[in-house]
C-alpha cells in the first residue's frame, strides 16, 4: 500500500531551460519524483514530493527550485510558539528514517 | 617554524553489535538517554580495509552508526563519520549539519587523502539533502557516489561496482518503520497526560468531577490511538490530512466507550457526557496523529502547513466544546 499525502501543495519547480540532464536529480530523490526523457529531467509526479531539497543541492546547474522545509507538525507548531523557522530539533527515529 | 606530518587517527569498529549497542537502541526508541546517543566523528576502520577499499559516510547519532556498521559483515571499509551533534543523517542533512562543510572538514582532518589511493566517498542517500556532490568534488577532488537508502542493500551496492538499483533508492515506510518509531511519541505525550491526569484530580477535589476510571481509560485510549494505531494503520485508513486519519479512529474509539459505558440503557449516562466524549477524544487522536507528520517519510512543509491550518483550529474548538459539554453535566 503506497503512502500518499496532499495532492497540490508542493512548491517544486523544474527550469527546463537549464537541465541539461545530467541525472542527479533522479538520483538523489527518494521517492522517484523526476525521470530523466530525452536527456532532460522531466517531473514524472510533483504529489510525492517531500521537499527536502536534495534535488536542488545537488543540481550542478541550479536547474530546480523547492522551498525546502520540515514536514513536521510539531516543529512547525514550535515555529508558531517561539516565532522561529520550524526546525527540525527532536532528533531520533532509525538510521534511515527520522524524526 | 616546524612542519609535522599529522598522525593519521584511525578507530577500530566491527560489524558486530554488542548487547550494549543493542540495548542502547532500544532505550533510544524509547527516548531514555537519546540525545546522548553520541560516537566520536573520525574515521573507522571495519574488516581490515586498504587503500583501495571504499569509504561510507555517515552520522554520529550511534544508532545510524550501528545500522551501518551491522551491514558490513566480512566487508572491508572506512566509516568516516561526520558530527552532526548525534542527530541522525536524515535530520542532520535536513539541517545542514550534515552538510558538504562538514564532510570537506571532516575529510582534512582525518586526511582521506592519505588513507586512500581512489577518490570516491559513498554518502547515504537520505545525506543528500545537505550535501552538494559537485561542490565536495571542485574543493576536495573528491567524488560524491550516493549510497543506497538502506543500510542492508550496501553489500548488495558495493557488489554491484556501486550501482543503487532504482528500488535500492525508494524510501519505504513499512508498516514495521512505523512500529518502531511509536515509542517515543508515546513518550513524549507521557507528561502533557500527567499534566491532564493532575488538573482532573484537582477537580475532582474541588468537587467538580467526578472524574473516574471511564474518564482515564478513555483518555489513554484516544493517546494509542493518536499515537500508535493511526501511525502503524496510516496508508489503510482513508483520507490523506495525518489529523483526519487520527479523528476519524478517535471516533470510532468514543463511540466504542460510550457503548460499552452502556450508553443510552444506563439513565444516569447523560447524553452531554456522551457528546463530551465524542467532542473530546477524536481531536486528540487527531492531535497526535498529526504530530506523526514528523516521523514520516513523505510529508512535505507545505502540505503539513496546510493541512494545520485547517486541523489546529478545528482540533482546539472540538475540545473546548467538549470539556463545555462535560463541565455542564457534571454541575447538572
Ligand atoms: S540535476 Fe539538474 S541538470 Fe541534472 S538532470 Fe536534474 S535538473 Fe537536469
Ligand atoms: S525536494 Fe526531495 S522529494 Fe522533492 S523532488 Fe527534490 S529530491 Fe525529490
């Protein structure tokens, strides 16, 4: 069973102009979001997007926008509190997943 | 002036985890002594690797350690670990601690180039987010392969002439990563409960409750549901908003209590404390439910942002109308 989340909301952008197809992208998302056609990177489902950033720090030409941020309810209302950024601050969680 | 060469610093490690490491991991997932969950950043050998043998990056939070190092049975390897102040490699990246600065850092000091003929690091995939490959290679010379998501397809991967496979960069989250991560949010609501537990008491004392067992049950009842049940059910229940899924089994549990409280057979069961019920324990479900957003794999910023936006309110004007509802029944 796939675990999907809100439909709509995130904030990823692909400058087409500036791939040039290198495959990083691809590479780096962990949840398959771009697949590269015609030796340029395409976004096959924008919906699985986590934005976690890893595809635009690691785009040797700065070909991808995301407003990267924590998709966590409890740092988010931390931010609200303390009229801080939400951060991620709890730690934890396995090795390969967290917080 | 004196020019000394620096003496290489290499800690021995092994694949094998010791009962000590085992019952570290399990006090951790139950938030006992987890911020102090530290290794020493450096560079470990496993096995007994050369010049050639491959280099893993990784965190300090032990517990990302010990999920590496017990993949690396009969492997020789280098574990460079980074200090990302015991936070794990996901968070850390997230935060930029785990970062292209510090593996460049971390990679002088330790002088990987000393330690190693080829030019290769493999950094864990879920690292990517603070790392910027092509950056490390213009300062370093170094190369950025990206290791699989899991730790127990890195044989696999280095078999493989470092090859992820398309499954090997998925991130799951199985029903079982869910489990395990539960613990500590139970944890963490253990105080806010003792809190709650306080002020009924206090009522009870002044004579406003009475405050009883159905009460306690109810209430512990809708925290696992928050925290446990909706977690580990999470894709089977409909619905995509975390607080929804929450609400919704937060509802079906106060339904549960009313009926086995023998609601509507029982006079002195008032219909305001039923509705009490049903106003109060479903948006604590869907409270902790939410707050499990953070635990997740696949929630984006905007998407919990949004979804707050419209739970937040909702949760706090249900609660208040039920401990209304409750207040009244009890003067009554
Ligand atoms: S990393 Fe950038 S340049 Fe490379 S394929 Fe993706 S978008 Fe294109
Ligand atoms: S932000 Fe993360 S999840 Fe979203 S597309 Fe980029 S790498 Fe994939």
């Amino acid at each position: 069973m796939k675990n999907r989340y809100l439909k709509n909301v995130a904030t990823l952008k692909l400058n087409s102009d500036q791939c040039r197809g290198c495959g990083r992208c691809f590479e780096v998302c962990p949840h398959n979001v771009f697949i590269i056609e015609d030796r340029k990177s395409v976004i096959l489902d924008k919906d699985r997007c986590m934005e976690c950033g890893a595809c635009v720090k690691n785009c040797p030409f700065n070909a991808i926008e995301v407003k990267p941020g924590v998709g966590c309810a409890y740092a988010i209302i931390m931010g609200w509190l303390t009229g801080t950024e939400p951060s991620c601050d709890c730690s934890g969680g396995s090795g390969d997943n967290c917080c | 002036m004196e020019i000394s060469s620096r003496e290489l610093k290499i800690i021995q490690t092994s694949a094998e985890l010791t009962f000590n490491d085992i019952l570290g991991t399990w006090k951790a997932r139950w938030g006992i002594n987890r911020m102090n969950f530290k290794v020493e950043p450096g560079l470990y050998s496993v096995g007994k690797p050369d010049s050639n043998s491959p280099v893993l990056v990784s965190a300090n939070y032990k517990m990302s350690f010990d999920s590496l190092r017990k993949e690396l049975m009969e492997v020789n390897a280098w574990i460079l670990v980074l200090d990302t102040k015991g936070v794990n490699v996901w968070c850390a990246a997230g935060k930029g601690t785990f970062g292209t600065q510090e593996l460049l850092n971390r990679m002088a000091i330790v002088q990987l180039e000393k330690v190693v003929s080829h030019r290769t690091v493999i950094v864990p995939q879920l690292g990517a987010p603070g790392i910027s490959a092509h950056e490390v290679t213009k300062f370093s010379g170094f190369k950025v392969v990206y290791g699989p998501v899991r730790a127990k397809d890195l044989q696999e991967f280095l078999k493989s002439g470092m090859k992820a496979t398309a499954e090997m960069r998925r991130v799951k989250f199985t029903a079982y990563d869910r489990l395990v991560l539960t613990p500590i949010e139970l944890v963490g609501t253990s105080k806010v409960s003792l809190m709650i537990f306080g002020v009924l008491f206090l009522l009870n004392l002044l004579g406003l409750g009475p405050f009883g067992i159905v009460d306690f049950y109810a209430y512990i009842g809708a925290v696992i549901i928050g925290c446990v049940l909706t977690p580990v059910l999470l894709p089977w229940i409909p619905g995509s908003p975390f607080a929804w899924k929450g609400w919704l089994l937060g509802f079906i549990w106060a339904v549960t209590v009313n009926i086995l409280n023998g609601w509507t057979a029982v006079p002195q069961y008032s219909i305001l404390r039923a509705l009490g019920y049903i106003f109060i324990l479903p948006p604590v479900s869907a409270y902790l439910a939410m707050n499990f957003t953070g635990s997740s794999t696949f929630t984006s910023f905007s998407g919990v942002l949004k979804e707050m936006r419209k739970a937040v309110p909702m949760i706090i004007i249900l609660i208040v109308v039920g401990i209304l509802l409750v207040l009244v029944d009890s003067f009554i």
